[in-house]
C-alpha cells in the first residue's frame, strides 16, 4: 500500500523533478499552523506530508508558527501544538516564529511603497468590499490608488506608530483591480488591530495580512516547497507577486493539495473552538473531538494515525473520508499490541449456587486466541461473578445462545453454568440470577460429554476492580438530507457520550494513563488520563472490535 500512495503522491514527483533537473538543491519544507487552537486530525495530513517529503529526500522541515493575527494566538496552543507534533513521531529541525519576521515584512512594505506598488487606503472595509466588484463585474480604483510614495510612506509610519485606530486606514497592494482574480484586486497587505500579541506583546499595531506575510515567511527560511491546502489556490499568482515585488533572495514555490475531511466531525480550529468554548466537549482534548490531542486521550497511537494519513494518499481533489478508515487502523496497529483482559460493563450478578462458599481458583485463560505465543494470565474465580446484562433473556429472542432459564452456557475461561433461578427486585427488575456449575466441564480439561452454543465473559466480584466505561459516538450527526442548513452546533449527537460502571478483572489493577486493552468482546480500552484516580479506574473506548468497513 505504501508504494501505491507515494506513486499517486503529485507533490513528490514534483520534489524529485526539481532535484533532478536542478532546481531545487536541498528540500526544505515547513509546518506553518497558526497557535489560534489545537492541531486536528486534518493538520496531521499536512504534518506527514511535509515532514515524509523532507525525509524521503533528505531535506529539512521548520515548524513556523504563523502567528500574526494577536487577537485569536495563545502560548497555550504553542505549547499543545508542539507536544502534539512531536507526539506524531516528527522532529522539526528550526523551531520559528513568523513574528520575528515583522521587522523585515514592515521593510518590504515600505519597499512596495517606495516602488509604487502599495498604498496606504482609507476605504471603509463596508466600502472596500463595494469597490471590489465580483466574480463577474471589474472591480473600482480606491480614491487614494494614487497617492504619492512619499505620502503613503509617511501615512504607513503613522499607522504603525498607532496614530490611527483599528480599521481606520489599511495598506494594499497595487496591481490591478480588474482582474479576473479577485485575490489580485488590490488586496491588503497590512491592518491596524491594537492589543497585545503573545510573542510581541505592544511592539506593533500593524498586523501582517497572510497573503503578504506567508510568502516572505517562506523566502526568509529558503522553504523550497511550500505546500499548502486547496483553497490558496486562487491565491498562488498574489504569493509569486509579493515575492516578485519584495525581490526576495529565494523564490519559493507554493503547491496545494486537497484539506481532509472526515465524517460526522468539523475540522477547522475556529468550529473545535466553538464546541470548547460552549461546554459541548470537556476540553480540546475530549476523547470525541478530532484534535490530536482528543485522538490521544481516546487511546488513538501515532502509527495509526500516520498509517492512516500514508493511506488516505495526497489527491488535488477534494473528498471527505469515512471516519471508520481512521478505525480501521487503530484496529489494525492494536490488534498486535493490547494486552487482553475480560470487563462487564453493564453488570447483573449471578450465583453459582453449587460452587464451595469461600473457595478462589485461578483460572488460566488465554491471552489472545489468535496468538499462542501471547501467553496466559490467571483470573481468580469464585461463586460470586457479574455478567453482562445483555447476555440474559428472560424470554430469549430467536437464534439468543447465551443465557435464559433453563439453558447452559460456557463461561468464557472456566465452567459450563446453567441458569435455574431468577431473582427479581419488587419492581420486576432481574438483579440476581442463581446457577450450578458442572465441574467436569472446565476449559481446558478435554470435556467432550456436550456441548453449549454460547459462550459469554465475566467477572469475578470479590477480585474485579470497578471501572468507569466512557462509550463514545460521533459529535456531530451527519445526516446532510435532515440537517441542510443547520448550523453545526445544533447537529450536536446527544448520544455522543454513555457513561457505565462496570468491572475489569484484577490483571489490569496496575494500568496506568494511556495503556491500551483489548477488552473481550467490547472493543479497544485506554485509561482516561484526565478522569482516572487513585480511586478510580476510567476506559475510554477507543473502537469496538468488528466493523463491515473494508479498504
Ligand atoms: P483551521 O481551519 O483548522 O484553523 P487552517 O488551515 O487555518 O485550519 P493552519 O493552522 O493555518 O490551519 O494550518 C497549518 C497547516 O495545516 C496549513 O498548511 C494547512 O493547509 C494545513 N491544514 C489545515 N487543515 C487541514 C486539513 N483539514 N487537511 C489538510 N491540511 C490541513
Ligand atoms: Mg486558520
């Protein structure tokens, strides 16, 4: 699979023909997120991207913050974006700040002016958007289009020496507001926001617009392939004019490849935020958002998500991938690494009524019966067990093997049981079932007398350790045909998080954050590291065993 994904990969074989025929002598390449949220699931796309492009030919990878918008930036994200990056599996080898570059940006502005290639407008942002035209009618000269250099050179001082307040004057680009590209109509360069910025505290007033600051950005470091997401497309012929115009050394190129999406999920920082912010999820890291950081928490690992990202291939055409692919390999990579342990979520007791009151034998059970060389482990058994109360049917359904009055079963690991008595509360809830065991019958001694159709799991309730189950489904329902035009908030799953206590058998007792169970029959587990205790053991379920999905 991975020859097949890196042959379709367009951007590769464009990295190659430039290091063939000369163009390109070393790749360099950069992750530039702006620290306005935590990484998703989609920058982990961009994250492998780059960082595959460097290695595979030998190049470099600076992780840029892109920070030039004060208002939205955090150092918290800084923080979360790096852990997260290096969570991945990835080594940055410059670690920059697009702030740093301001000095140099405000430079290269003052040269546009001084070549007449930027003026310093008054338009209201109301008025500018007139001035613009549309897709099919030309665009207005601004009035102030053709103020002198010495003029604009003066009134850009002024607003970056705050003389101004925030929208009042902007500086843009002069090149030509007929275009057919609306992105080229005299697009903004710089704009006044008063307030503080993380790196820069009050230093400036004036802010870098993308367009203007990214190009510079890349020529600054000597980025070779600048590779970006689909929709900057349009602004490709802005970013080779800037770097045009400001006479950069180096001569980036931008590249654009197609943004992952993923069923039943948002994936921009600003919408994750919304859902923070509103008290929808428990932070950035809640086991049902797309971040990285919530992918981590579930109990996702890094090579699942990278084998996940190699698979999903780098396409110039936009697509929305099944959120049950990103399944499909935690499945995979987890299958060969999670220790096997038997838990019941939804607990009823049951008795063995002819099993020695005060007797404990330790059971071998196997660890993964797909892997002899994955060994045994004991679980202690005794008379008082739970089993799940979805394996009882007081009046079984048609084709229901596991437990009714009157039927045996195998315990899984142990005895065949029959159940002979039902207990009830005096509401009519089943809360206790009374069965015998038939010592003959345990597994692993050669029984052949008869057999049970249905095996079902346990836990021993002198030795299991009560445990918090968090069952999670998507967070936003996807039913485009219902939902047309519904904001996403209100799309919100209520069923998204299922909350039960249950018991896990004692083999697990020393589980620390993190650590990944095959839980029999009910799926991948990982300690919740946010929620779990001394007292308190908590499982995320990261995905349920079986699915139809195929790839
Ligand atoms: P968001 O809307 O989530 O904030 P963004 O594109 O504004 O996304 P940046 O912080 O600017 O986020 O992104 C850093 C890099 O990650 C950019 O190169 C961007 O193209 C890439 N990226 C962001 N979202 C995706 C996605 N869904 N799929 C692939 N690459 C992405
Ligand atoms: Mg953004």
């Amino acid at each position: 699979m991975a020859n097949e994904t890196n042959s379709s990969n367009f951007i590769r074989n464009i990295v190659m023909e430039d290091l063939q025929n000369g163009t390109t002598k070393e790749v360099l390449t950069r992750f530039p997120p702006e620290p306005n949220g935590y990484l998703h699931i989609g920058h982990a796309k961009s994250i492998c991207l780059n960082f595959q492009i460097a290695t595979e030919f030998n190049g470099k990878v600076n992780l840029r913050f892109d920070d030039t918008n004060p208002s939205k930036e955090d150092t918290e994200y800084v923080e979360s974006i790096k852990e997260d990056v290096e969570w991945l599996g990835f080594k940055w080898d410059n670690l920059f700040f697009a702030s740093n570059y301001f000095e140099t940006m405000y430079e290269k502005a003052t040269l546009l002016i001084t070549k007449g290639k930027a003026y310093v407008c008054d338009l209201t942002s109301d008025e500018m958007k007139e001035y613009r035209g549309t897709l099919t009618a030309p665009g207005k000269d601004s009035p102030n289009r053709n103020r002198s250099a010495a003029e604009n050179l003066e009134l850009f001082e002024k607003m970056k020496n705050g003389e101004f307040k925030d929208g009042e004057k902007v500086l843009r680009a002069k090149i030509d507001m007929s275009s057919p590209n609306i992105n080229m109509r005299d697009p903004i360069l710089y704009r006044i926001a008063h307030g503080s910025h993380h790196n820069t505290g009050d230093t400036w007033c004036i802010y870098p617009m993308y367009d203007f600051a990214h190009p510079i950005e890349d020529a600054i470091e000597g980025i070779t392939h600048s590779i970006c997401t689909l929709e900057f497309a349009d602004h490709r012929p802005l970013y080779d004019w800037i770097i045009q115009e400001c006479e950069t050394e180096s001569v980036p190129k931008q590249y654009e490849f197609a943004r992952l999406n993923i069923t039943n999920t948002v994936m921009s920082k600003r919408k994750l935020k919304l859902l923070v912010d509103g008290g929808c999820v428990d932070g950035w890291d809640d086991p049902r958002m797309p971040t990285i950081a919530g992918l981590r928490r579930k109990g996702y690992t890094p090579e699942a998500i990278r084998n996940f990202c190699q698979a999903i291939g780098v396409a110039k055409a936009a697509s929305t991938v099944d959120e049950q692919m990103l399944e499909y390999f935690i499945r995979e990579d987890l299958n060969l690494k999670a220790s096997r342990a038997m838990a019941i979520l939804e607990p009823l007791k049951l008795v063995i009524t002819n099993y020695p009151v005060g007797q404990t034998e330790l059971l071998e059970i196997e660890n993964n019966p797909q892997d002899e060389s994955a060994g045994t482990r004991q679980v202690a058994f005794s008379r008082e067990l739970y089993v799940e109360r979805e394996d009882f049917m007081e009046v079984p359904a048609r084709k229901y093997f596991r437990l009714f009055p009157g039927n045996e079963v195998r315990l899984k690991g142990a005895y065949f049981i029959k159940c002979n008595e039902v207990i009830k509360d005096e509401n009519g809830n089943v809360v206790e079932l009374h069965c015998t065991y038939d010592p003959e019958t345990k597994s692993g001694s050669g029984f052949t007398g008869r057999k049970v159709k249905g095996t079902i799991h346990w836990a021993d309730v002198s030795t299991s350790i009560p445990t918090e189950f968090r069952l999670y489904e998507p967070l936003i329902l996807d039913d485009v045909a219902e939902n047309e035009g519904k904001h996403f908030l209100e799309q919100i799953n209520p069923k998204s998080l299922t909350i039960l206590n249950g018991f896990v058998e004692p083999s697990v007792k020393d589980a620390k954050a993190f650590d990944k169970y095959q839980l029999f029959r009910h799926g991948y587990f990982s300690v919740d590291p946010k929620f779990t205790t001394e007292e308190k053991l908590v499982f995320n379920r990261i995905v349920s065993l079986k699915t139809s999905f195929k790839i």
